[in-house]
C-alpha cells in the first residue's frame, strides 16, 4: 500500500526512495549536476535529498509554486539553470541505457540541425501504451492522448535537449512536456535514438512489484560473468583494407561463434549477471567512426534478444592511446583509465551492479582480460589456446582456467552446481 499523495519519486523500495537507484546509476555515469522540477509533495523530496552533497552530486529545485505549471513550465521558470544541452528524464521509472551513446547521437543530430533527441524503445505495447512513430533515426509522430496502431515504439522517458527549446516557451503558463515533444516531431526536429534494455516504472502497483523484484536481485549481490566480446562471443572479422583479422566494424559483420546464445542462457539459469566489457580502438584508429562501433554493439543485442537472450550491461572502451592521423574524432584519441588491461570499466560495473566479485569470472581470450580481471579480484577464464605469447604477455601468471570455447566454460559451471546440489 503507497500513501496517499506521495510523490511518486519517494515511493519506498527497500528502505530507499525509488528515485535514489536511479540518481545513483545516473551518479556513476558521471552526471553530477541535477535541476529537480518539484510540484505537489515535492517539499519530501527537497527534504530528503536536499543539495545532493551527501550523494556526491549538486541538485537544485524547481517549484511550481501555488499554481501547476507542468514539467515544460517548471523547466522555463528555471531557464537560468539550464546549460546549452541537458537531458529531461522522468522521476518514476528506471532507465539503464548507455547516457554517452546517447549524447553522442544527439550531438551528431544537432549539426543535422535537429533541437532534441529522443530515446525510444520498441515497445509495442508491452510496458505501457506505445506512443511513438519512429522511423529513420526521427520522431515522425509522437501523442500519448491519441496514440495510432501504428505506433510500437514508446517513449523511453529520457530526452537530450536544445536550452532554445525552452527558451522559447512562455513563461508562467502550465506546459505539459509531451506536448513539447509532439510540436518538435511535427517540426522535423525530434530525433529518435532506439534503445535495446526495457525501463522499469512504477505507475501502477504490479509494474512497482516488478521493479521492487529487479532491484531485490541487485542489491542482493548477484555474481558476474565479465565477459569479452570478439573472439568470446562473436567470431573475428576479416577487414579488406588491411588484409588482417580484425573486430567486425560494421553490423553486417558480427557473428555470433557456435553455442554462444546457449552458454548465456546456461549462465543466465545459473544466476549470474552478464556484462561485457569490451576493447574497440577501431574510431581512434580511423578504421570506422564511433556510431559504427554502436551499431556493431546494437546488432550484437539484437541477434542475443532473437534467441531469447538479454546481457545486463555493455561497457565499451572506444580509446586508443596513440590513434592514427585519419581519425575523425580525435577525442578518442587518449590515455584513459577504461581500456583493457587497465580495470576501469570493470570498477565502473562493480560500482553499478555490486555483484558478489568472490564468485564472479572475467572470461576472454586475449591476456588484457585476465589481467583486468585479476585487477578486481575475480576468478580469471582464458578461452583459446594458452599459447607461450599469452604466457608471456601475463608475465608467467597463468590465468585460473582455461577453455576451448564459452560452451565449454557454461557446461563446466552447470556440472560443478551439479555436483555441490548432490553433496548438499
């Protein structure tokens, strides 16, 4: 039973407001700077979360006052606080997507001339009343009083934004902000970006209920398979311009190795978390762009979701610290503290999904993830042939098992929990 007016944001999930869970995975994205627009109720959420100091972030407030104004109202009456682009998300639902893949497409919209990016997700009815025609990378239609049949895709909840937007709205007038968003979609300058992990709201109590199991899961310390990406779960591409095996630079070239889809799903059933971690330096090397690097990701959740398989995180290191001269986007070029061997994204999901890291594994083929995974502390799986260069490129510190393939490594798992089920 929830109290009567409360604030959706402070609904109780295990001791904790529900907004505080998404805060926090915002805060390990980076984000430190929130504006919170407040109406009724909205006293209990200054109250709680005050001005974000004791969760390593700045909030500040704005308030409706005596009179609604609505999120787009709200968000004008702040218009002094807005930078140049901000994101609006919603505060009751859940939405662990990639924030950088995000901004980076808006970005490349907005030299398209494009004043907002969407994020939406083929919906299609499942979660909520779908609202979104999209097609072509562009918010065609968008109406949740009116929605169409022909509208599978719903609006995800998480919106990158033009300050113009809002600067030339009228202010002190109740602006409700879907309808901000149809009036840009009639304009020809929504852009929409589809994402592949479904979100998670709490508008209804069973959808709560869902949400409340989810992060029951979380918190209790699931264990983790860190997993590779190419030569781990997909095959090695061949790249024409070099002449050499490479990583798959464009959709059409990911393949997925044999048994793959089975070996998830055996470690899924097993209760493990999945996340890749994954090297792709090809953008900084000039060999692909950034957005063919996300499409290549995309097309591997998407050939996963076909065989009934959903990965609990994607974390991609896109930096090189040399690059090449035909690099198009030469902030990629860098020392970074995520790229393989170095633990960076391993710290980052550890901080986001606190498995239980005595029972995890990091599982690769190439030295950099073991000694990444040694880094953390995890138990470390070499997939391949142990071959002298390995040994000797992890300095004589053999990794803690070895096999064939990912097949091989879930059937092993399955025999051991086997095995302790019959001592018990």
């Amino acid at each position: 039973e929830v109290e009567p007016y409360l604030p959706k944001a402070m609904v109780d999930v295990h001791g904790r407001p529900f907004f505080f869970y998404q805060l926090e995975l915002m805060r390990t994205r980076g984000f430190r700077r929130f504006l919170f627009c407040i109406g009724y109720g909205g006293a209990r959420i200054r109250d709680y979360f005050g001005d974000g100091s004791d969760y390593g972030v700045e909030i500040a407030y704005s308030s409706d006052g005596e009179r609604l104004l609505g999120t787009g109202g709200a968000l004008r009456n702040a218009l002094d606080l807005l930078d140049r682009s901000f994101l609006v998300i919603y505060g009751d639902s859940y939405m662990n997507i990639d924030y950088d893949e995000l901004i980076y497409f808006y970005q490349k919209e907005r030299k398209r001339g494009r004043k907002a990016l969407m994020a939406v997700y083929r919906n299609q009815g499942l979660y909520d009343q779908s609202n979104v025609i999209f097609r072509s990378g562009e918010v065609v239609r968008y109406d949740k009083r009116k929605p169409t049949p022909e509208m599978d895709f719903i609006d995800y909840g998480v919106t990158v934004m033009e300050r113009s937007v809002i600067e030339a709205l009228p202010e002190n007038r109740h602006i409700d902000l879907s309808d901000i968003y149809g009036q840009l979609a009639e304009q020809g300058i929504l852009a929409g970006y589809e994402v592949r992990r479904r979100f998670y709201e709490i508008g209804r109590p069973e959808s709560l209920a869902e949400f409340k199991e989810f992060m029951a899961r979380r918190l209790a310390g699931q264990p983790a398979i860190f997993l590779d990406r190419d030569g781990t779960l997909n095959e090695i591409a061949y790249n024409e311009d070099t002449e050499l095996p490479d990583s798959p630079l464009k959709p059409h070239q990911l393949r997925l190795l044999p048994g793959v889809p089975e070996a998830l799903k055996t470690l899924k059933e097993l209760g493990y978390l999945l996340i890749v971690i994954t090297n792709q330096p090809a953008a900084a090397k000039g060999k692909a762009t950034l957005a063919n690097l996300y499409e290549v990701n995309n097309r591997l959740l998407d050939l996963l979701a076909e065989r009934g398989v959903e990965l609990d995180g994607v974390l991609i290191c896109p930096h090189h610290p040399v690059g090449a001269s035909t690099c198009k986007e030469k902030h990629l070029i860098a020392e970074c503290d995520c790229r393989k061997p170095k633990p960076g994204l391993f710290l980052r999901a550890v901080q986001e999904f606190k498995p239980d890291l005595a029972n995890s594994y990091a599982v690769g083929d190439s030295h950099v993830d073991i000694l990444a995974g040694r880094a953390i502390g995890v138990t470390c799986v070499l997939i391949g042939a142990y071959k002298c260069d390995t040994c000797r490129m992890l300095e004589f510190r053999s990794p803690d098992l070895v096999f064939d393939s990912l097949v091989d490594f879930a059937r092993h798992l399955e025999r051991e929990r086997e095995v302790n089920h019959a001592l018990d």
